[in-house]
C-alpha cells in the first residue's frame, strides 16, 4: 500500500518542481522520478498479489463527473473545429463510458483493480512515458514564448503524463 502511496505522491512532487527555472533541478528531479517510479513498478510486478481497494463515494463521484467533463470538452473542441474524428471519439467514448457507470455499476465491487498485468503495463508505460516526459521538458526549452508559459506548460505537462496512467485503474 505505501508503495501505491509513492506512486501517487511522487509524481506530484515532481510536477511541482518543474515550476522552479533551475533547470538543473527539473531534469534530476524527473530522472530520479523516472528511476523511483520502474524500480516500484518492478517490485510491484514481482509480487504474487491482486490489489483492490474502493474510494470514498463522494471522490468518486467527484472523478466521475471529472471524466464527463473532460469528454464533453473534447466532443466541443470537435464540434468547433469541425474534427469529425475527435467529435466521433468523444461521443462514443461518453456513451460507453456512461452505459458502464449505468448498467454495469454492480458488476464491479471495487474503485482500484491491480493485477501483474497491470503492474506489467505500468512497467511498460513508466518506461517509455518516462523517456519522452525528459525529451519533452528538453524540446520544450526551443519554443518560443516566456520562461513562465514553459514552466507551466512543463508542470501541466506532468501532471498529466503521471496521472493520466493511474486513472485507467480507476472504474
């Protein structure tokens, strides 16, 4: 459980050290971030365990309607930029998605589902989302605009990239 902890946390500290403009502490915090990260990812897929644990139903109401929100966004940029390919996803995406909270909510007893497969892509995302989040922080250097929009497209950049792995073992 304490791992599944630093899991959490870490990317956070991480995310927030970005924000600094030394960049010599961005790059190492997001190394060491990366090394931390496969090395519990490797411990995890080592154990012979099934992790499972259910949210307060106030949070997960909270990540639900999140998750509509963040699809009606997309199914609007669609719509306004006449992506007929976006809009499709979006709206297909929202109906399965609320066709599973609907129908499907008694099926599944718990909010968080790990098992080695997981653990394995876990693994195979922290190893190649962890290459690219450091060659992006260096590409991100190039553009051109203030040293604030980079340090708060960089921490954005994060956050998302971190957590936007742990929310596929959210129901």
């Amino acid at each position: 459980m304490y791992m599944l902890i630093l899991y959490i946390l870490l990317p956070l500290f991480v995310s927030a050290s970005v924000l600094s403009n030394n960049k010599k502490i961005i790059y190492t915090f997001s190394a060491i971030s990366a090394i931390v990260l496969s090395a519990v990812s490797l411990y995890l897929l080592s154990i012979d365990a099934v992790v499972q644990f259910s949210i307060n139903s106030t949070l997960h109401y909270i990540i639900i309607s999140l998750d509509t929100l963040l699809l009606l966004y997309f199914a609007y940029i669609g719509f306004k930029f006449k992506s007929l390919k976006v809009l499709c996803l979006a709206l297909i995406q929202l109906f399965l998605f609320t066709y599973g909270e609907t129908f499907l909510e008694n099926e599944i007893f718990s909010d968080f589902y790990a098992d080695k497969l997981s653990f394995f892509m876990l693994l195979v995302i922290n190893l190649v989302g962890s290459i690219i989040a450091i060659y992006a922080l260096k590409y991100i250097e190039y553009e051109d605009c203030s040293q604030k929009k980079k340090n708060l497209f960089s921490f954005l950049f994060m956050v998302f990239y971190f957590y936007y792995e742990y929310g596929s073992y959210l129901k």
